[in-house]
C-alpha cells in the first residue's frame, strides 16, 4: 500500500509540474522537427543560388530549362538545354542547411 501512494503521489507531482500536459515529442512531429526546418533553405532560394552560379559560367539563362529536385539534404538544381542538340547542362547540388554549392555535374 505505501508502495502505490508514493507512486500515486509521484504522478500527481509530475503532473502539477508540467502543468497537465505532456511533455513528450515523436521525433516525426511537426515541433520536433521545426529546428530543423527553420535552418534549410528554400526550393526557391536553392534555385537562386545555383542561377547565380550558372550565370557566371553562361552568358545567359533563357536556352535553359530549369528543374528542382528536393533530396533529403540538399536540393538538385538541373539546367537543360532546351535545344537537345545543342549539348547537356549543368547539375547543382546545393546543401539544404548551408545553401552552399556541394556539387557540379556537366550532363551531356
């Protein structure tokens, strides 16, 4: 009988302390998570950094089409030619927490 006042008497102070409401978070939810969402980059920001990159390199963008691939950690930022015969393009990879530019691949 001690035994399970005590316990009954734990609970009701852990609940008194963390005023009813449960104090547990799911790795998957939305606020365990929101760090972590906070700190990535956009889709939009992605493509905007790898256009700045590839404007450097080409003295224009309009013969390019431009695709966006979200991954895990980072974003694949894919510039075709829209003139197949002309040659390939370019594939940025850009770090979704950093926004840096982690990998290029000339596609032909």
């Amino acid at each position: 009988m001690k035994h399970r006042l005590g316990l009954i008497c734990f609970c009701a102070i852990v609940l008194v302390s963390c005023n009813g409401k449960s104090t547990t978070q799911s790795p998957n939810t939305p606020e365990a998570n929101s760090s972590t969402r906070l700190t990535q980059i956009s889709q939009e920001q992605a493509v905007d950094i790898a256009k700045s990159q590839a404007i450097k390199e080409h003295e224009s963008l309009e013969k390019y089409d431009i695709k966006s691939v979200d991954n895990v950690s980072s974003w694949r930022v894919e510039f075709q030619l829209k003139d197949l015969s002309m040659g390939g393009g370019v594939i940025y990879t850009i770090d979704k927490r950093t926004g840096k530019i982690i990998a290029r691949q000339e596609t032909q």
